[in-house]
C-alpha cells in the first residue's frame, strides 16, 4: 500500500506544504530536504505516477541559455540545439517555455522570474555560464541538467559534447590523410569546450608520436569574419604554414579557408581544414568543409530523458553524460 503525502509529512515531521513543494519539484524547499522528501517517498512507496507520469508533470519545462556578450553568437550550434529540444518536449506533451538569461544585463531578474514561475525542471545552456553564476541557478531549488558544459563542484547533472573524442577524430583524420602533422586554429575567445578540443587534439598528437611544441597553433576569433580577417593578416607576414589545421570551431574554419583561397590556394591540394560542430555553414561552404557532428538532437533527447528521471523522483545521484560525436567528411580535407 502506497503512504500518502499527509503520512509522508508527519513521518518526516515537515509541513504537509514542504512535502507537496518537494514532490511537486516547485521551488520554496532547500535541496536537502527535497532530497530528504523524495528518499523517503521512494523507501515508503509513494506512487509517483500521479503527478510526474509523463504529459501530467505539475509546470513547465524551461529550456535557459546563458549569455553574456563574449560569446560567439553567429554560431547555428545554439539555434539547433533550441529546435532538437522544443521538438523532444513537444512529442511528450509536455509544457515548454523558453528563457534567454544575459549575464551582464538581467541576471537576476531572470532568476527571480524563475523562483516564482511554474518552473518544474530547467535544461541549462551554460556554454559560458561561470561556476559562480552557476550556483546562482542552483540556488533556485529546480532540477536543473546543465548542457554544454561542466564543473568540478558543487555537484550536477550535465549533458555535453565529446569534446575531447571529436577532436581527436578530426586530428587522426588529418594525421592518416595527409601524412603530417596538423596546425591547429585556437579560438581567441576562452571556453571551457574549447579547452576540452585542443586537449583532444594533443592527444592524438602524442598518440602518434608527434609533440603539440612543435604545431603551427593560429590564433583567431571564433566566427567567420573575425578568423577570415585574422588570417589574411597572419599571410601577409609571410610565416610558414602547416599542411592542414583542425580548428576550434566551423566558422573559424570557413574565414580561414576564404583567406588562403584569395591567395590562390586550392582546398584541400594545397591546405586541408576540419572544423567542429556541422554546422550549415560547414554544409554551404566551397568547397564543402569536413567536420565533427556535434549531435544537437542526441544532446537535446538525452538531457531531457535525464531531466524526466529526475522529476519521477528515480534518481538522486549526478551524472555526467557525453553525447559521441561523429567526422562527417567533405571536400576540405
């Protein structure tokens, strides 16, 4: 026989409101005693079906990307991603709302329309979220899976690109195609997945013998204009050039590859570039450039499966989950 919220509030000598709030997932309770509600609802056989059976789950879920003005904007990744995510909710008769949250602009404002929202779950686009910023979110007391990124501390759930597997791939590509030793276009801009590629890259370096000491490493802005402009500046010094580069991003590999196409070069006879992401800029580029599949719709099926779990009251444990990526090959390479 299942105990009742009434029962689980006096075993648990809380409030018949808090147990509610807690099993409900609606914010005015600590996550300990959420945690503390949603154990012993479990060990005592609550039925959980009645309020988190899939379509009948109490509010909405809030898909939230983090911005501030440093990141790259242009990129088709975030729009993708947006689109894979509002289509996984709608099959499942959920309610979606969707939330822009600007950094520099509107922090907190966004985070107290949230606490007083019919916010029951929250997927987090946190591609430039700082640590700090994200125990802001925290602080709600909503289910949160944080996508495109990770901490060390304090806890959580995360979804995220392979970063390390993709570059890996791209880099092992170049390494067996063109018998050489890749360059590598850095992002200027300083991200947590950038990060992640070039360790896959060295990786794979060292896997074949070869040293990231001894890389031509360019570094440019992470969208197409800015690395086109970088790079028709770093040709007219004259320096040497490697065979082949993988880059941090599609765009910096398009705008690199315009720029040594104005100086005659042929892609890939002359230079080959892989990019990352599989963006539609990879797709309507000339020629059409060879990538890394970040699988957008993979991210968005897995993080709101884990997010599902985790409202069904299933799971209190975090885990981080990375989405495999894929070489898709073109012409560039």
């Amino acid at each position: 026989m299942s105990v009742t919220a009434k029962e689980l509030a006096k075993h648990l000598n809380l409030s018949t409101a808090s147990v509610s709030v807690a099993l409900h997932n609606k914010p005015g309770v600590s996550t300990e005693t959420r945690l503390r509600v949603l154990q012993a609802a479990r060990e005592l056989g609550y039925d959980f079906s009645a309020i988190t059976k899939e379509g009948r789950i109490a509010g909405s879920i809030y898909y939230v990307r983090y911005i501030n003005f440093r990141s790259p904007q242009e990129a088709p990744f975030f729009s993708t991603l947006s689109k894979c995510l509002e289509k996984e909710v709608s099959d499942r008769n959920l309610r979606y709302k969707s939330l822009i949250v600007y950094g520099d602009e509107d922090f907190e404002e966004k985070l107290e329309f949230l606490r007083v929202s019919d916010c029951s779950g929250i997927l987090l686009l946190g591609t430039d979220l700082t640590k700090d910023r994200f125990e802001r979110f925290l602080s709600l007391n909503i289910p949160i899976i944080l996508m495109d990124t990770w901490f060390q501390s304090p806890p959580v759930d995360c979804v995220k690109v392979n970063n390390i597997q993709g570059a890996y791939l791209a880099t092992e590509y170049l390494i067996k195609t063109r018998k050489c030793q890749p360059g590598y276009l850095q992002s200027s801009l300083k991200l947590y997945n950038y990060a992640e590629r070039f360790q896959g890259y060295c990786m794979a370096l060292e896997t074949y013998r070869m040293s990231a000491a001894n890389s031509d490493i360019r570094i440019t802005l992470p969208n197409m204009a800015g690395a086109e402009a970088d790079m028709r500046k770093l040709l007219k010094s004259g320096n040497h050039f490697a065979n082949c580069y993988v880059a941090d991003t599609d765009a910096q590999a398009i705008g690199a590859m315009t720029a040594f196409q104005e100086k005659g070069y042929r892609i890939p006879k002359d230079i080959a570039f892989v990019g990352f992401d599989n963006s539609i800029y990879s797709m309507n580029s000339t020629p059409g450039l060879t990538t890394i599949d970040a699988n957008p719709a993979g991210m968005a099926q897995t993080a709101l499966k884990r997010l599902l779990t985790i409202l069904r009251g299933n799971e209190t444990d975090h885990l981080k989950i990375e989405i495999e990526t894929r070489l898709i090959n073109r012409n560039s390479a």
